[in-house]
RNA sequence: GCCCGGGUGGUGGAAUGGUAGACACGCAGGACUUAAAAUCCUGUGGCCAGUAAUGGCCGUGCGGGUUCGAGUCCCGCUCCGGGCACCA
C-alpha cells in the first residue's frame, strides 16, 4: 500500500470534523492554554504560502500543549474592514460587504485544506455588526473616560466634572492636549459648548486638527501608502496635506504604563526595544520663550536645557499656531511659499531629509531669559507639529541638524561644551565641561543639565518634563468601510454618545463610495442616515483598521454573547493569550494598540489582566522570488549599447514582456550564459515551455517563436536569468497559492516543509527545491509500517536498547525543540529518528506508536493514520505526548576532540565518568598528542569532562 | 534619515563561548531497469601533498578586540530584509 496524502487527508478532515474533535469548552478541570494567532486580513489574492508559516507554527503548539493535557483555546478570525475592499470597490463596484464576504470563504476553504485544528464556532469577523457593536461600545468607554496621572487609572468622565465643580482645575493631574487653568466659579460659568471642548481636553477618545493627504483630481483622502514621491499612487495626482478636525485616542496617557510593563513580557528582546524606541521617553525640561513685541509665549520641549547658551534660533513646525501671527509683513510671502511647499511633503519625507535643510525666517524674535538677547524665529519642516510641542530651541554647536541648517542659513554657532575630555564622544552624548555658559562654566554636562531645570523652576519659565516621542493615534479615516462611530452632533456641535441600547450602530447601505466634495468622508452621502431631528447629525467618519484588531482576542473566549463583549467567567477562565504568533510588521501599530486597549479594558474592570499577550513569536515573512528572464540586444556594429526585456518568472506568458532596464543594471549582473538567437529562443521555450507564445519586447524589437519581427539581420540576442528576493505580491508574479503545493505533496507534507525551511523567526525566499526531501521522509515513515507488498508489518516485539535509543533522543529533541520554536530541527529530528530505525529494520509497535504520537502535532492526517492501523480507535490529538526516558538515554561512550592551542587534533572515545585528571593524563599521553607538544611546554590543560580537552602549548 | 533584524558550502539551513557545515536539496559516481521515472548505496566546504590510507593549510560579509578557545561576546564598517504612525 502506498502513501496516498490526498485519501488519507480527506478521510480524517472529515473525521475530525464529524466529532467536533476541536471545539473547546469554556469549563474544563484542565489548566487552560491560550495560543493566538494574528488574524488575516482576507485580501483578493488569497492566501499564500507565507501565511501559513506562523499558523502551522502556532498549530503544532496547539496540538502539543492540547496532547499535553491543556484545554487549548485556538481560534481564528479575520479582520475584515479595511482599504482593499473598499478599493476595489470604487473600482468594480462590488459592495464591500460582498467582495469581503467572497474572499473569506475562499480564505475559509484555503485554510480547511492544510489541517488546523481552530475552533470554528469561535469565529469572529470585525466587519459584523454583532462584533462591531462592542468595538463601538469601548470607543464610547473611551469616550466616556480620562486618564488620571496621579491615581495612574482611567476614571469615568462624570468623576472629572465633579472635579472641576468643586475645584476646577486645582490639584488635578489628568492626561490632557494642554495644560488648562481655570476654577470651580469659571467651570460652572461655562456654555454647554465650552464645556464639551474642555473635556475634549481631558477625554481618551477627543477630537483635535490632524493633516491628512487629500487628493483633489481623486477627490478623495488618500492612505500614506497610496502617495508614492509625493503624488498619488494612482494616477500620479499631486497631493497635498489637509487639516481636518479628527478623533484620536490618547494613547499617550498609557506611555509609561506600556513601557515599563514591558519589561515583563515574553517577548523578543528586538520587539521590546522596538516599542520602547517607539514610545521613546525622554526627560528635559519644558520651557517658555518670552516672544519679542508679543504677549504670547514660545512653549518649547529640550532634553538638554544646559545647551540654552548656545540657542541661537528657533524653530518651530510650519503648522504651529504662533506661525501667522509670529510672521512680519516683510517675510509674508516667503513664509507663505514655504507652508505651501510643506503642504507637499509628508512626514517621512521630511524627517528622512537630512542633506538639504529647509526653512525659512519668521522676522520674528524670542528672548533667551538667561541673558535677554534675542533670538530669530524660524520655521523648519524637520521640526514636527505633533512631537514635543511642535517648537524648539536650535543649539547648532550641539546637535547635527542644527548645526546644518545654522551652516546654510549663515546663522551663528556659540560651542558651549567642551568636549577635549572625552575622545571619541559624538556630538549628542551628554558628556563635556560647559563653557561660554555663564553660571553653569566648569560644569559637566549632567549636572549642568540638573542645575538648570532646577534654576527654570525657580525662575517659573518651565518646568521637568517627561516627554514621549510616541503620539495619540487618529482614529478617524475619511472612508466607508469601517465601524461608525457611535457619535452625535447636536446644534452647536457638541459631541454626544449614542445610547448603549442603540448600538451596533450599523453602517448604512451605500452605492457609491467615494468621498463627498471636499474632505468629507462617504457616509455623508447617506443623508438619512446623517441628519437627525432638531438640527443633529452623525459622525460621517470611521474607525480606523486597528479598532476592530484592538480587542479581538477577547471575544473569541465568548463569541457569541451578546450582552457583553465576553462574560466575566469566559475572562476570568481564559484571561489571556497565552502565545501570540504573527509578524513583526505588526510590532508598533497593532501590539502597541491592542495593550493600550486592554489596559484600559483592565482599569474600568472589564478584564482581569493588566496585559494582553504573555508570550509573543514573530514569525518571518516568506518572500518570493522575482526571477527575472533578460533578453538582451547586443548591437554588432560597434557600439556596445544594449537594450533588453525583462520577465518574472511567474508572468502570464500572454501578458506582454516590457520594462526595458538599466544598462548599468545589467552590466551588474555578470555575463549572459546563452545567445538568444531563433534557436536560442527555441531553446529557452523548451525550458519554459510556458512562453511557447510569448512575446518578447524590447526597445527596439518584438520576438516570437517562429517569427522575427524588425530585428536587423546580423543582429544576436542574449538572455540569462537571475533572481531577486522580496516580498509576496500580486504585482510581482511570485504569489504561491498553498492550495498546489497541497494539491501535489499533501498538507503534512506541506506543513512540515513550511517548518523545515527555517528558523520561524526568519525571513526567507519560498522555494519548493527542497520538499522533495520532506516527502521522501513522510514515504520511509510510511514504509516502517507497510512493506512494499502493502502488507502491515507492524511488530509486537520487544524492543531493544538501541531502539529505545532512537525513540526517545528523538522525544527530547522535538519535547525541547518544540518549547523553543525550533521547528525546522524537529523535523530533522524526526528525519534521523526514521533513518535510523529503518537501519535497523524496526517496525515495533512499542517504538512507531509512541513515534507516531510524537508526528502528531507536526503531520496530523498522517499520525492520525497510523495510529490507527496500530488499532487505537480514539484520535491521536487526545492522546498523551510522549514523555522521554533519561534511562535510555545514558552514553556509555563520550568522543571527545582534543585540541592544541583551540585548534582540534583528534577525536578520542572515552568512556563516560572519567574525573578532570584522568582525562589529562590520558590525553597527554596520546600518540597524536605528542607529536604536538613534543619540544615544547605544555602551559595549560583545560578539561570539560563530557566535553573536551584544550591544551595550551608555546 | 531614524528604529529593528540578518549575512555560515552550489542551495535551505545546524551548532548551551567548546568537534563549524547536523538534517535536507542539488550535484557526481554506482546498483536495479531494454529505457526512463521511482528506489537504494557511496561521495560531496575550498586549497595543497599523497596511488591510497591519510596529513597539512585556509574557511561562518569586511577590519579590529576580549578569551585557553569566537559563527556565537565587544567596537568600527559594509551589504541585504522589515518598519517608520491612514496597507493590513
């Protein structure tokens, strides 16, 4: 009997499936275990071999954990709002609803196919109303909220009005946009309006001006993905930036709670200082400028307040509110040109920037209150709106970027730090004595730093400041396909929440999902929908992709309850996630979102942890290969110019071959290894018999097989191939659907080929070369059970020493592989477990029984198989994993590599529990040893007993 | 530009600071076969010497350092991949 993947695979799909082998109860005796998975957003091109990775990876974690006898919560679920569909639905007019719905069901059956063992009746879709109902239910938490600094706890909203009641801002210390003064009698003096724009100030999810691009020709806000060099991606439009009043939450109030509980993550250090980076806390001062000739105060952020000396302009972001009012009649028009270029230039762009600085003078001036000289006002775009307070001190002597910017400007430099002291030191070290810095001279920089916040307090100009380079993430896009908010505008514009008992406040039925006129999002087009009685109206923006991701894995603990987002015992049962597995692409927006939430969800009591995810794996993203086919037109006549055409190796051979490519891209890439001639061309079809009608263009000709179209006599054509790695897109031709690969080898094949490939945590090329290897192993594992008759030749025998050997080296390495994520080892460990025991000819019941329970995890419809030809009747994923047994394990016979000087000289047997000093005198002694020291002293002998022997010789 | 990774044979990769290249792919030679496929066996980092057994030297992107010993730790470079706040 042969291996046949495709019977054996549909026989226990079905199996599994008629059982309910994977559905998981909410109360069990069991110690629970909660293994997440990122969930896909399900795009038009399906799923491709690179998704796969991480779900096989966190599937066999499931399988070996649930073996282990935990009740294993993993389910999947998909994150089903976004830009794509709503693309493609300005394109084809396709309702989103309807091409997302499509595309889940193609994800559905793509995932069906390669064994996971989720728990479907937990299945969660953002875009569904019954889920999207509680995703607006915690915007209105937030909403509802303001974080309290000194309790370090989000508190009710109705807590802060009472506060401002009796005290008004007195003693309070909240998360807040600015910094606000006023008393009880003030508050209470306030109109309605004023009193919704103040705690604006205060709230979690408020409202405030941020910039969006907007592109006039699309008439539409474009995502930043969407402009490529500063016009839109497509069409090529000029696009600009565009302020527009949009929710944001205050994800900054959590800063210091998201960094400092870090630390206490399972996650990969890279990850760990990734977000801290992210969140980016610095400590400096925040300061006042007088402003010459004017009442207001320049409020800037510096970590070095000891460099004030040294200021010797300002600068501020052209979006700065001071700006209009800071700019003298003389400078108007420049200025003016200069916010226009701005407007042009997205943030990236403007931070990456670095070569050419770009400003432009306000005429204005601040006074250095140290020593009252004046100091001119600038406007720069390297300096950003949100970060800080959009403002700052300029200390060319001191900081790179202003030492550039003061170079081209011709403005003047003061060295204030004496940095002889410290060789080698960068510019930014706070290292250095102070000089030219009155009071703090002959300081080091520390202290100087220390004296001078000090000495800004007294004078009441500023203050100690924690600053956090991490901003409040916006919460409103100008599109369709997204939650609404569950938002109320009354007369005066007053921001009201939708009762609770209306939610889910469903999206309206559109047909047309462009933006309406100027910035206005494309519910504004459902006119019924928008406008209430009495003059009110609804919120017409969305929530962005991260809302519904932001608390996903809650719900799937009680996916269909519709009184609560999850019930207290689901939470209190499953908690958290116990291992997360996804890409690091997500490492800032999605995981830093998602702990902001949660926290949140942990202060107001809806949770019981202070931290979503325990443990987090990244997996690797699996590129493609570009393999690119040039053929080359090498002019005889002389001249050495070349044209050529460039193909994927994907390509559709009926779309039509173009790019012509860089001479010097070429000429990069060694020398062509075949002409193309007509029989060149025949031959490279008989190697891609695909391209049999292909037709080749290049510059100056077209080719196709038979026909040789405006190609000069006398003229030959190269080609060669070569490759390129990168990512996995439609556009490259380089998607592999796993459904092929299933289709050939079977989903065990695949899966296990999938892990072999590499480690998880790496990025790697997909390339099929190497499966053949997997499914040579998968038949040899078959081939200990069956002999080429197809007779079962499964043993009752005893086993001897050796296979027990065998058995168990194998239990511990995938046992301990397998806690480490080391997937790709296990299944060499399961390769030398069965190239062994088919050296010995071993098909013992009492070795394939528990070898097959050990595959389990990794090859599911195979173990589950073999299992049962050994006769159990149960399924091999409820069985026990299998438990190594040190006694088989002993080694009575240690090789150990004698080195001289490090360097390894021989390699001798010993037998094992030889002392330090037998091993020495053994090993001096050695033929091949004496040859080396002979003449010579011998300094050091190091002895690892078990391990080596080193001798240091001169 | 900034942040985070990575670089080991022809290829994917293995290696608690302790035998570099496990396990595979590919390739070469052989067996079986009319033949091919499949399967099996043997070899396979490079260079040098030797008929051979074998022996020697070099070798983990580049340059330095720490150590008895470095792919692994430290410093400086370089190339590649990912992210940079409205793709998800």
């Amino acid at each position: 009997m042969e291996y046949n993947p495709r019977s054996i695979e549909k026989k226990w799909k079905k199996w599994w499936d008629d059982r309910q082998v994977y559905k998981v109860d909410n109360k069990s005796t069991k110690p629970k275990y909660y293994v997440l998975d990122m969930f896909p957003y399900p795009s038009g091109s399906g799923l491709h071999v690179g998704h796969p990775l991480g779900y096989i990876a966190s599937d066999i974690y499931s399988r070996y954990k649930r073996m282990q006898g935990f009740n294993v919560l993993h389910p999947m679920g998909y994150d089903a709002f976004g830009l794509p569909a709503e693309q493609y639905a300005i394109q084809t007019g396709i309702h989103p609803a309807k091409s997302t719905a499509d595309n889940i069901s193609r994800y559905r059956a793509q995932l069906d196919n390669l064994g996971f063992s989720y728990d479907w009746s937990r299945e969660v879709r953002t875009c569904d109303p019954s889920y999207y109902k509680w995703t607006q239910w915690i915007f209105l938490q937030l909403f509802g909220h303001w974080y309290d600094t000194a309790a370090g706890s989000s508190k009710p909203i109705q807590q802060l009005i009472f506060h401002f009641e009796h005290s008004g801002t007195a003693g309070l210390r909240a998360a807040c946009s600015e910094s606000l003064d006023f008393g009880a009698e003030d508050w209470k003096a306030m109109s309605s309006k004023a009193k919704s724009d103040v705690l604006m100030n205060y709230r979690l999810a408020y409202r405030k001006m941020t910039y969006v691009w907007w592109c006039e020709e699309l008439g539409t806000v474009l995502a930043n993905d969407e402009v490529k060099d500063g016009v839109s991606e497509r069409g090529g439009y000029p696009v600009e930036r565009k302020p527009m009043l949009q929710w944001s939450l205050r994800i900054t109030a959590y800063a210091e709670r998201l960094l400092n509980e870090l630390q206490e993550l399972n996650f990969s250090e890279a990850m760990k200082k990734t977000q801290s980076n992210w969140i980016g806390k610095s400590v400096g001062a925040q300061l006042f400028f007088d402003l010459d000739g004017h009442s207001d105060k320049l409020e800037i952020f510096t970590t070095r307040p000891d460099t004030i000396f040294g200021a010797t302009f300002m600068v501020l972001a052209p979006e700065h509110e001071l700006v209009s009012k800071l700019t003298t009649p003389a400078q108007k028009a420049a200025i003016e040109k200069y916010l226009a270029y701005v407007t042009t230039r997205s943030e990236r762009d403007r931070m990456a920037e670095t070569k050419e600085v770009s400003g432009e003078f306000t005429g204005s001036y601040a006074v250095n209150p140290f020593n009252q000289q004046k100091i001119p006002v600038w406007i720069a775009e390297y300096v950003l709106k949100d970060y800080g307070t959009g403002a700052i001190m300029a200390v060319p002597a001191d900081d790179e970027r202003d030492m550039r910017f003061a170079d081209k400007f011709g403005l003047p430099v003061v060295h204030i730090i004496d940095k002889s002291m410290y060789p080698g030191a960068t510019i930014e070290e706070k290292v250095g004595k102070m000089i030219n810095s009155d009071f703090l001279d002959g300081m080091e920089v520390p202290d100087a730093i220390d004296l001078m916040i000090r000495r800004i307090e007294d004078m009441g100009i500023g203050f100690r400041k924690v600053n956090y380079k991490l901003r409040d993430a916006i919460y409103s896009r100008q599109r369709y396909w997204g939650e609404p908010f569950p938002i109320v505008y009354d007369k005066e514009g007053v921001a009201h929440p939708v009762k609770e008992q209306e939610l889910p406040l469903e999206l309206p039925e559109l047909e047309d999902f462009k933006p309406v006129a100027g910035t206005k999002s494309p519910l504004a087009r459902a006119e019924n929908w928008v406008n209430l009685p009495e003059g009110w109206h609804r919120e017409t923006d969305t929530m962005p992709g991260f809302a519904g991701s932001s608390w996903y894995f809650l719900r799937y603990m009680d996916a269909d309850n519709d009184r609560e987002f999850a019930s207290k015992e689901a939470l209190d049962y499953w908690r958290d996630v116990d291992l997360y597995v996804g890409g690091t692409e997500h490492a800032v927006g999605h995981l830093m979102y998602s702990r902001f939430w949660h926290k949140f969800l942990f202060d107001i009591g809806k949770v019981p942890t202070p931290e979503p995810y325990k443990r987090l794996i990244n997996q690797g993203m699996i590129q493609g290969v570009i393999e690119n086919i040039f053929l080359l037109k090498e002019k005889v006549d002389g001249e050495s110019k070349f044209v050529c055409a460039r193909i994927a190796k994907k390509m559709n051979p009926q779309e039509v071959v173009r790019i012509p490519v860089l001479v010097d891209y070429v000429a990069n890439y060694g020398s062509p290894d075949s002409y193309l001639n007509q029989a060149g061309l025949e031959q490279f079809i008989k190697w891609r018999p695909e391209f049999e009608n292909a037709l080749f263009e290049s510059e100056s000709g077209c080719w196709q097989k038979g026909l040789q179209k405006n190609s000069q006599p006398g003229t030959e054509f190269k080609f060669y191939t070569l490759s390129e790695v990168g990512k996995m897109s439609k556009s490259k031709y380089n998607v592999i659907n796993p459904d092929d690969v299933v289709e050939k080898y079977g989903a065990d094949c695949f899966r296990l080929y999938e892990m072999f490939l590499g480690p998880i945590e790496q990025a790697k090329p997909w390339d099929t070369k190497g499966i053949d290897g997997v499914a040579k192993f998968l038949r040899k594992l078959w081939n200990l059970f069956y002999d080429e008759n197809g007779k079962l030749i499964v043993s009752e025998q005893a086993p001897d020493k050796e296979e027990l050997k065998i058995l168990h080296t194998a239990i511990r390495k995938v046992t301990e592989d397998v806690e480490r994520f080391s997937f790709n080892t296990c299944v060499s460990a399961f390769m030398i477990c069965v190239n062994d025991l088919r050296s010995k000819n071993c098909s013992k019941k009492a070795i394939l029984e528990p070898l097959t329970k050990l595959l389990a995890p990794f090859a599911p419809h195979l173990a589950e198989e073999l299992w049962h030809l050994l006769g159990n009747e149960t399924s091999v994923c409820l069985a026990d994993f299998p438990v190594q047994n040190d006694a088989y394990l002993v080694q009575d016979v240690i090789a150990y590599p004698v080195s001289i000087n490090g360097k390894k000289r021989d390699l001798v047997e010993l037998p094992a529990g030889m002392d330090a000093a037998q091993l020495e005198e053994l090993v001096l002694n050695l033929p091949s040893v004496k040859k080396w020291i002979e003449g010579k002293q011998v300094q050091k002998v190091i002895v690892v007993p078990g391990r080596l022997v080193n001798l240091v010789v001169v």
